[in-house]
C-alpha cells in the first residue's frame, strides 16, 4: 500500500530556498507518480542500451554525477552501493591527474575505507566545515526532490555533510518503489521507550516502529553506536516537516531520514536513459 507524506520545506540547506512549498513524498510504495512543475528542470542525457544490469545503471547515474567534480574541491563522500560507484570514479581521476587537488569528506567508516584504497585524499568536517559539493544516493525522491535516506545506516553523517555542501546532487537508478521504511536513529539506551514514543507520535498514521535487526538477528549498530528504528506507515502524514521536528525532540532521537530542501539535483539511470532533475 502506498504512503504519502505530505512535505513543508524547512530552511533551504542548499543553493535552493523553497520555504513555503507543500510536498508529497511516498514512502513505501510500488512506484512513484511523477509531475513537474515548470521550475523544474528536466535533461534526458543519453539512451542506454536495452539490457542493463542494476549496477550498470548505478555506474552511469555516478559517472555522470562526477562531472560536477572540479579540481580543487572539497567533496562530501556518500554512502551506499551507488555511492560507491561515485567514490571509484573519482578514485580513477585521480589516478589519471585528471582530477587534482581533491579533498573527500567520507559519510561513513565504509566510505572512508574505500577511499583510503583507493588514494583518495580525506579529511573532517572539523577541519573542512565547508564543502563545495556532496555527491550521495536515495533511498527514495518526490517530485520536489525531497528524499528519504538512511536505510544504509548512515544517516546522521550523510545529512551533517551535506547540510554543509553548497551543491548536494543526488544519484539514483530509478525513482521511487524500494517498498521500505523511513529510519530514525536512537541512543542505545533505553531505545524501547523511544521506538513506543515514536509508534504512538503516528498512531493515526497506522505507523509500526521496528527496532533494525543486522544478518545475525542482532540489533544495527551505526557508526555512531546507535540503533535504528525503522517506521512504517500506513496512511499519510500530513506535515513532514512537523513530524520531522516532533521526532527529533525525543531525547535520545539522534536524528531521522527525511531530507527536505537540501537537493540541489538528482540523477537518474533508468531504462530509458539518463537524466537530471533539477530546481
């Protein structure tokens, strides 16, 4: 069954500032019905052939991200299996000297450990609290280009590192129907008593909170040494923005997986091809 999350931007983290706009954002369903207004554009950049595999997609959704990638940046590294696509491009253009004088700043310990072997030069946001550029996957996109993200457990450094980007472009093979849920991370501690605040916060909602559980039954750790809780609506939320502040006023909420405003584009790989949606 579809959800629908109806979005009230906060303040813009990006290049675009839509204060006052009024969202929908699925969650959870088979597909994604996609309108775009005019402020939207919209570039089909290439075709494809007709048989490609998943990962073939995500490779061309990052190439094309990383021709934002100028030398002398500072990059935000994201997290996840497009992501890591992105990361060994840019790894190559280093080692080519096509690209130089790039400095990566990873989301998660995995991020930084591909970097690492693959020359990337890396730093923090201690030492670089102003990036030029995050480049990152989805989980999933509206058509405002708000985004769910999280399901890969990183999500507490991908949003600090790419609320501090200028630019945050965003790759994905294909919009929408991941079928899955929208993540908040809690403190380990007494994590019970937050996953029933947060079922009860969307009672109306239909919403069931689940504790994320890793390949061996036991409870996710994060790099941050936190849980996950996983939510799963039935019915609408009517403001996203609000619950997003409701759900981090919970002590022990380290932080949720909606991300509002703060895309500047988004790539797309699908079967026909691919292309850029942007505000």
């Amino acid at each position: 069954m579809a959800t629908t999350l109806s979005l009230l931007s906060p303040t813009s983290l990006s290049s675009v500032n839509h204060r006052n706009a009024t969202r929908r954002l699925n969650l959870g369903s088979s597909y994604l019905n996609l309108r775009y207004p005019s402020k939207f554009v919209i570039k089909a950049l290439s075709t494809p052939p007709s048989v490609l595999t998943q990962d073939d997609l995500k490779k061309l959704a990052a190439d094309k991200a990383v021709e934002y990638v100028k030398s002398g940046m500072v990059l935000g590294l994201g997290t996840g299996s497009t992501a890591a696509f992105v990361v060994a491009k840019i790894g190559e253009l280093i080692k080519s000297g096509e690209l130089t004088n790039i400095v990566g700043v990873p989301t998660s310990k995995r991020t930084q450990e591909q970097a690492a072997s693959l020359n990337v030069p890396l730093s923090t946001l201690d030492a670089h609290p102003h990036l030029d550029l995050a480049i990152d996957g989805a989980d999933e996109v509206d058509p405002d280009l708000d985004l769910v993200k999280g399901r890969g457990g990183a999500l507490l450094r991908e949003k600090m590192v790419e609320a501090a980007s200028d630019k945050f472009v965003v790759v994905v093979d294909g919009l929408g129907g991941s079928g899955l849920a929208m993540p908040v991370e809690v403190v380990q501690f007494c994590w019970k008593y937050n996953l029933v605040r947060l079922q009860e916060l969307f009672k109306e909602e239909g919403c069931e909170a689940k504790l994320r559980l890793d390949g061996d039954g036991k409870p996710y750790v994060t790099d941050n040494m936190n849980y996950i809780v996983d939510l799963y609506f039935k019915t609408p939320i009517k403001d996203s923005a609000a619950a997003g502040k409701e759900i981090a006023a919970f002590e022990g909420v380290v932080e949720h997986g909606l991300f509002l405003d703060m895309t500047t584009a988004v790539i797309i790989a699908g079967g026909d091809g691919v292309s850029i949606k942007s505000k």
